[in-house]
C-alpha cells in the first residue's frame, strides 16, 4: 500500500499526494496549483490515516456525460433491436395455399383470375392494412435506432473529462517552478 500525505493549500483544504508524485504539480478542488515537494521534504508532510480511502476521495467520477450518452444510446438501439423482434413475429403473413380448405383455395383463385384491377375483399384489405401499419411501425423504429447508434457515435467522439485532482508535469518543470517559487519568496 502506498504511503499518502496530505498537501496542505493556502484555502484550508488538503491534497492528497504520493511518493509517485514528488517534483510534480497537483491541482487543487479550488483550482490551485500546489508544488509537490521532493521524495526528501516528503516526511515532513502529514502522513493520511486510510491512504486509499483518501486517493479515492478525488477520484474521478465514475459517471460522466460521455459514459452516460453512450449507455443511454447503447439502451435505445438495444430497446429498439428487441421491438424490431417483435415486429416481425406479430407481422401478418398471407397464408399459405397448401393448408386452406377447398372453398379457399376456390375463393383465392377467383380473385387471382380478376386480375390486378380487381376491388378488394374486406378481409383483404385489413390484411394490408395491417401489413403496411407493421412497415411503418419497423421503419420509425429503424429510425430510433439509427438515432441511438448516432448517439453512442457522438458521445465516443468528445473527448474523455480531464481529471481536476493532479496536474503532473515533467520534474524539471516542476524543479523550476519551485525554483522560482522560492526566488520569488525570497526577494
């Protein structure tokens, strides 16, 4: 387990930091940047009681818009995935010449030696009816989940939220920034 002490910050708070950390630059909850100390002027900092507890305390969220949008699309194109099953096991489908009754068969060939131009049966009519509220129906949830895999496309695309907890550059960056720190201090 890492050893973690406590930063203190001219607003009162204080930063958890690492051995990891030393020479660097951690940020603030209030926005500050705090000059990490060297691996040597690190003992002289409070150690942390729980040292995870208190990493863990300025985590990262676990939730962010980002991760939020792509779930949300993930869910839509998922919901919409499972109404398009269901669409097509309720869609009516004509029904098959081999397992009607004579009088059907009969009735179903007087209606194909019309021809095209022929008025259509009632029942018939509800038929295509219902075929085409069940096309509609499939092409507005095909456009929901188009919507949904837009989303998952767009929320992938932004960028991943900066972490507000540690700024960490470069240790000769940082030994000037204490370097001119201290000058700054003593003049």
């Amino acid at each position: 387990m890492k050893t973690v002490y406590w930063l203190p910050c001219n607003c009162g708070q204080k930063v958890p930091v690492t051995a990891t950390l030393a020479g660097a630059l951690v940020r603030c909850t209030c926005g500050a940047e705090l000059a990490v100390p060297a691996l040597r002027e690190m003992s002289r900092l409070e150690a942390a009681a729980n040292g995870e507890s208190a990493l863990n305390r300025l985590a990262k969220p676990a939730w962010d818009k980002r991760r939020a949008g792509i779930l949300f699309g993930a869910v839509v194109v998922a919901f919409c995935g499972v109404l398009l099953v269901y669409l097509e096991i309720v869609q009516p489908r004509p029904p098959h010449v081999e397992s009607l009754a004579p009088i059907q068969v009969w009735y179903v060939w007087q209606n194909l030696r019309r021809g095209p131009d022929r008025h259509l049966a009632p029942v018939e009519k509800e038929f295509l009816d219902n075929l085409r509220m069940v096309r509609m129906a499939k092409t507005g949830v095909l456009a929901c989940a188009a919507i949904g895999l837009l989303m998952i496309a767009l929320f992938y695309a932004l960028p991943p939220p900066r972490t507000s907890r540690r700024t960490v550059r470069s240790r000769t960056t940082a030994s000037v920034f204490l370097h001119e720190k201290t000058a700054d201090a003593s003049q």
